[in-house]
C-alpha cells in the first residue's frame, strides 16, 4: 500500500460519515444474504470483499483502493455486537419496509446511515486494529 492508501484507509476509520460523503458512497442492504455495504456508486472491476475481521470486510481495488466496507450478518449478527440499538431503529424500520415490497437490494438513505455512522466507524477502528494487532484507540 502506498501512503495514500494507507492515508486513505485511516480517513475512512477515523471520520467514516466525512469520508463517505466526500466520495459520494451510497449504501445498500441485500435481504437475500443480509449483508449491507457503502460503497462508491460503480464498484470497480478489480474491487473484491476483503475480511479484516468476521464482520467487517472492505471492497479494496487491485490497486488497494478502498472503494466500500461491506458488513455480513449485518441485521442477525453486526448490529447485536456494534450498534447502539437507541440508533439504528429508523435504519431497520426503513430495511423492514423495502423488504416487505419485495426488493432483494434495498437501498438505504445516507441520512439514516449517518445516525449509526459512529458505531460503524468504531467498529471499523476495532477490525483495523485487530488486523494490524494494535489496541483500539
């Protein structure tokens, strides 16, 4: 990884709702498998889900680009081990009412996203420092 990436990668742990404003990230949740990603609108090609974690995983470039996280389990494990539960209510009853229309991928208003934005920067903190045996901040 060159700085950039690595300069690049600490933005996204450190200011996660900035970062993904910034780069204009959108956010989806897939009802079939339960996973929930913000990523770049178009992922590239050359993106592939990289685990840092169980949970946690990034969509990185084969130029370590970071272009998405992407959160498996998200509402049957993620949110039981991250989430604030006062917070993420809009987030579910939102995923729970395009789930009922029928829409295997559900996307997800960035304002509500933002309410959970500091559970999920933390938890991406968490996994970073887990992968580069640090201790969290």
């Amino acid at each position: 990884m060159t700085t950039q990436d690595k300069k690049e990668l600490l933005d996204l742990a450190t200011g996660f709702s900035d970062f993904a404003k910034k780069h204009g990230w959108i956010s989806r949740y897939d009802t079939e498998s339960d996973a929930f990603s913000i990523t770049v609108p178009k992922l590239s090609k050359s993106a592939r889900v990289k685990y840092f974690d169980d949970e946690v995983a990034f969509y990185i470039t084969d130029s370590n680009k970071v272009e998405g996280v992407f959160l498996e389990y998200f509402k049957s494990n993620f949110i039981k081990h991250h989430i604030n539960s006062r917070k993420i209510g809009k987030v579910l009853e939102q995923l729970e009412k395009k789930q009922k229309v029928g829409d295997d991928l559900v996307r997800v208003d960035m304002h509500q996203v933002n309410k959970i934005a500091p559970d999920l920067e933390e938890a991406i903190k968490t996994s970073l420092a887990n992968r580069l045996n640090l201790s969290p901040c």
